[in-house]
C-alpha cells in the first residue's frame, strides 16, 4: 500500500506516522480542540489500544470520550466480518480511529482516510501496533491513489457530503467517486450514524 502511496505523491511524516501530500490543506472540522487534545492524550498513553479496552473504557467520562473510546461502536460492522476477513479496505472518514481500530483488527489491510492532520494522527495513534493500517490525510474527493480496494466504507460520512464537496448533488458526487475506488466485486458499505451506530 505504501507504493502505491508514494507513487500518488503523498509522503510520509515519521512524527504523526501518518501520509500526506505536501501543502494539502485540512478540511474545517473537529469536535473542538480540548477535547480532541484530550483524546490525542489518553490514546498516546494507553497500552491496549484494541477495540474492547478496559484500558479505554475507564477513560469514558462524557459523550465525546464515550463516542471515540467505547467498543459499541465496531458493533455497526460486526456482521461483516467474515467479509472483512483479508480484504483491502479504504475508510473514508477515519476521524480519531475508533471503526479504523476495529477494520484493523478484522481487515487484511486498511488505508484510513481523513481530512485533518490532528484526527488522522489520532487515528494513527490509536493503531500504531497495527502494521496492516495506514492513515491519509487528505480531503475525499481530492485523494488520488491508483490502487482498489475489496470494501470501501462510508460511516457517519454521506450526510455531510454537502459540506466537501462542491457538485450540485454531493452525495451521488461521493457514491461515484468512492465506487470508482472498488475492484470489480467490491463492496460499498454505508452508514448513517446514529448516537454509536448501532440503529443501521
């Protein structure tokens, strides 16, 4: 996957592990710089990092810890698992690595994909023992890799479609442009989220 990286001009950053092109910009969205510092920092200093860490779990102390840490969240493609076993799979949408940490555990291999250098870092931070995941930063509809991919997600993504991208119909914008990264088969998993995604 890193070849093909590469091969697309993105370049990798040994501080954030994470890739990039030079000059990309970050999109404009976050849940707040506080508490994002604060979830940069209870990741960094955690040493099991799965999906079900208790570890993770006792750092639970409000909505936004609960939404990045808890392990409910994996629960929305816990029925695909045996689809996720040794595919390729690109996550649009990584935000701070909570369903990347579960694809990473399942998938053959995952390229993560977000559009700001501080989640997609946290999103690294929270698979860095992960050898098979690798985090982009880069906007969806700007990211160039030649490469396919078995599954391609879009989780708590679609509906905010309107806001990256300029197409008078955003959403049927995204779809094309993220069934033109499937290898012949693949498969397109979409969800719209609910309070931990577990309702779709």
């Amino acid at each position: 996957m890193r070849d093909s990286l590469i091969q697309a001009g993105y370049a990798f950053d040994p501080g954030t592990q994470t890739w990039r092109q030079p000059g990309q910009q970050d999109i404009a969205y976050n849940d707040g710089d506080a508490a994002e510092q604060q979830l940069a920092d209870l990741i960094a200093r955690s040493g099991d990092l799965s999906v079900l860490s208790a570890e993770l779990k006792a750092h639970i102390r409000d909505w936004h810890t609960l939404y990045h840490l808890s392990g409910q969240r994996a629960n929305i493609l816990r029925p695909l698992s045996a689809v996720l076993a040794g595919a390729e799979v690109l996550e649009i949408g990584a935000g701070c690595g909570a369903i990347t940490r579960y694809l990473g555990e399942t998938a053959g291999r995952v390229l993560a994909l977000d559009g700001t250098a501080r989640r997609a870092a946290i999103a690294r931070s929270r698979t860095r023992d992960l050898a098979n995941v690798e985090v982009v930063v880069d906007s969806f509809m700007a990211f160039r890799c030649e490469r396919r991919f078995d599954i391609v997600t879009l989780i708590g993504v679609l509906e905010y479609a309107h806001v990256f991208s300029d197409a008078p119909d955003a959403a049927a914008a995204t779809l094309r442009r993220a069934r033109s990264l499937l290898k012949p088969g693949g498969r397109l998993v979409i969800a719209i989220e609910n309070q931990l995604g577990l309702k779709y």
